[in-house]
C-alpha cells in the first residue's frame, strides 16, 4: 500500500527541485508512484511504497539537507 511522505528538502532554485526530483524519478515503478515538489515551501511529497527512512537516503544523495515531516 502506497503512503505519501512529506520531506522539508533545501533547494534554493529549480536545478535543486530538478536534482531531487531526477533521483526519485529513478524509482518510478520501484516502489515510487508520484513526485510532488514545491520549490516556494521546499517541500517534496512522495507517495511510494518504500519506508521513509528509505526515501530520505534516496533525496540526500542529492547532497540537499533533507529532514522527513511526516506522511499526508
């Protein structure tokens, strides 16, 4: 079953969402169904089926400091 987890990444302009959003998009149908990314609010929401602490790796091989919010 699919959640949605939301994370506070810090990007600064749209190369950084851009980063963040090619690293998730690799796992699109791999436990990733869908990106949302909100560069004004530095917010990501993903829903996957993958853990949070799992996605959290997977945004912070970008290099961004990223703290996980909870899910929606």
């Amino acid at each position: 079953m699919s959640s949605t987890h939301i994370f506070h990444v810090e990007m600064t302009c749209e190369g950084c969402s851009g980063a963040v959003e090619r690293v998730l998009n690799r796992l699109k149908g791999q436990g990733v169904d869908a990106v949302a990314i909100s560069l004004p609010e530095q917010k990501v929401s993903v829903t996957s089926t993958l853990s949070a602490d799992q996605l959290l790796e997977v945004i912070k091989k970008t290099g961004k400091t990223t703290t996980y919010v909870g899910t929606h």
